[in-house]
C-alpha cells in the first residue's frame, strides 16, 4: 500500500487519478478463494449463474490505509497535496454529525496490461458533491441531468418549505385548542363535583321524604338534577364552541397539508424516474443494461446504483479493469441500521444485490480454498 496519498501532478485528469497504482502489489493477488468475507454478490438472470466478489486481506489493508489517511487528512480531496487549496465542502467534518456517516469502498483490479492497483469511491454524495478528483464518479453522469435536477430540487424546495409553514401554524393551532381545553377542564371537573355533592344530598332527601309533599319535593329534586346537568352540558358546549373555529382551521391545513405532500412525492418520483432513465450499467462481458430492467422492472429503490460497490464496479468495467477483490468500510458517526465507524460491511441486499449479479458477470470466478 502507498506510504502516503498519491498526488496530483500538473495537468492530470480526475480519469488520470482513479487508478492508483501499486508499485509493490501485495503477494497472492489473484481470483481471491471462497474462504474469505463475501463483499458483493448477485444472480444474473442473463447467464443464470451467482456472481461475487471478496473481501481478501490484500484489498482489507488498502482500505485501511484509506480509512486512516481520510481520518488523518479530514478531508476526501486527497490528491491535492496542499491543504489550503483543498475544498472545504470534502471536509470530513460532515460524517461526524449525527447520522452522518457514510461508506467508503476500495476496488483492488488489474488493467488491461496486468498492472495491479485499486480504485476507490464514496457512497452517493459527498456533501452534495457527485464528482471528486481520484474518486469513482457517479454511475449516472449526474452533469447531463443537472439542469433538470436542479429546477425539480428548487420546486420540492418551495413545496418543503409550505409544509414546513403549514407544520408551523398547525403546532400553533393545536396550542391554542390545549390552551382553551386547559381553561375548561377545571370548570367541567369543578362542575362535576359541584353536581356529585348536590346529587349525595338528593339522595338523603328522597330517603328521608314521606306523607303527603313527597310527590312535590321529588319534582324539585328532579328539576334541580336537570339544572345541574344543564350546567355541566352548557360549559362543555362553551368548550366546543371556542375550539370548533381552530379545529375547522386544522381540519383545512391538514387536507392542505396531504396534498403538499402528495405533490412532493410525485415530483421526487419524476426525478427519481429521470435519473434512473439516464442511468445506464456496463458489466465485464462487454454488455449494458439500464437500471429499471436490471431490476426487472419491479419498481427500483431510491438511491440504487449510488452505493459503493456499483460504482466501483461500473467504473472498472468502463475502464478496461479486472475487479480482484472489494472492501467497504462505514465511516462516521453510526447510522440508523446501525453501522459502526470503522467496521467492513458487504454491499447491501436492497439496493446492490440485484444489481450486482449484472455488473459482476464477466469477472474471473474465485478459487475454491486447497
């Protein structure tokens, strides 16, 4: 492994600087055997066979020459040898935030003249970043959709923001209902004893009644039992009128506030099917296929082909490079799956499995362990 990141001399392309060359490939490098941690697999419905790629100790090392130099440097814009002339969006800082973290991958390959050497590439975006010198470009040239992106990003923009106003004046509705609910809950539970202490008193009346007023003190005491529950009735119909005007103002907001949200669903989706449309996968037979048939028409998941191991692979395969062997790492505070700083993953059954079998068919198959 480089003792240090290569750099980047005058003139050099960000194509220059994917392929890092090892000036003293690490021993064994070959078709890796099947003992080693799987790193990416799939099923190619073209060939009907399981394709995949492992994690060796050659490719492990790499990668954690990567992962200390990206912690050492705090900042991905590692081909750039003067730190002041880094850019400060590829700061690192980012992926200590919470749920900020973010995979990291190295693909160790050969060219097409057997040169040894290894590839690398951030998962999805980099701080809104998609193209970083030395790093695996998108495998969707998000630059012929950019213009696009942009107008639909700026109208899901304004459409987030009306939510978030309509958010903002429902939580200040709904304070105003607990505020007026607040004041009224005394007055019903005051009322309600008031009636409980007056209904124990009839009681010891009607037991105490006899001769010939009995009918006419049961008629007051009736009269004074509706009295007492009209007032009960009269305070919770006071209660009912002050909130109905702000619940009638929530009832509209929340119907607003549905077809806000149904409106920024369909226009992501737009997007999304944009920028699958343009999203085109190349394999090691030589073949392409567009992401929605790989996935078999069944519907393609957000962010699929932004991960690690597509990229890698789709990147080697447009270059005229044999993958060895794949590493990815997580890197950043833990996320909601609950992946750890430090820690080797395999790529993803969601969104990488299905295409992997695709973009993995045409590489040497591993060696079974002697």
């Amino acid at each position: 492994v480089p003792s240090s990141a290569p750099m980047n001399p005058p003139g050099t392309t960000h194509d220059d600087l994917l392929f890092t060359s090892l000036s003293h490939p690490p021993p064994h490098v070959g078709p890796p055997h099947t003992s080693f941690p799987l790193a990416a697999r799939g099923h190619c419905t073209r060939c009907d066979r399981d394709h995949r790629l492992f994690r060796t100790p050659q490719v492990e090392s790499i990668a954690l020459h990567l992962m200390n130099t990206l912690r050492q440097q705090e900042n991905i814009d590692i081909h750039q040898p003067d730190p002041a002339q880094r850019i400060t969006e590829l700061d690192t800082q980012c992926l200590r935030q919470r749920e900020g973290g973010k995979m990291f991958g190295v693909l160790l390959c050969h060219n097409a003249t057997g040169e040894i050497g290894y590839i690398k590439a951030f998962s999805g975006l980099f701080n809104r970043v998609s193209h970083v010198p030395g790093w695996a470009p998108p495998v969707s040239d998000l630059r012929t959709t950019a213009h696009h992106q942009e107008q639909v990003e700026s109208q899901v923009g304004l459409l987030t923001e009306e939510v978030r106003s309509i958010n903002d004046n429902l939580l200040s509705l709904q304070n105003q209902q607990e505020s007026i609910t607040a004041t009224f809950e005394p007055l019903v539970d005051e009322q309600m004893r008031h009636n409980r202490r007056r209904r124990a008193k009839r009681k010891q009346k009607r037991e105490l009644l006899t001769g010939q007023d009995q009918a006419q003190h049961l008629k007051q005491l009736s009269s004074e039992s509706q009295e007492d529950q009209e007032a009960l009735r009269s305070i919770r119909k006071s209660h009912r009128d002050a909130i109905h005007p702000i619940t009638q103002k929530i009832k509209a907001l929340e119907k607003q506030l549905l077809t806000l949200k149904r409106s920024r669903r369909a226009v992501s989706a737009q997007l999304n099917h944009t920028l699958q449309a343009a999203c085109v996968l190349h394999n090691f037979t030589g073949t392409s296929q567009p992401l929605k048939e790989v996935f078999l028409n069944e519907g393609v998941p957000t962010g699929a082909g932004d991960c690690c191991a597509p990229k890698l692979l789709h990147c080697a395969a447009t270059r005229d490079l044999t993958p060895l062997a794949l590493a990815e790492f997580w890197l950043g505070s833990p996320n909601a799956q609950g992946r750890i700083d430090g820690n080797f993953y395999p790529a993803c059954d969601e969104k990488c499995t299905p295409l992997l079998g695709f973009m993995l068919c045409g590489i040497p198959a591993p060696e079974a362990p002697s």
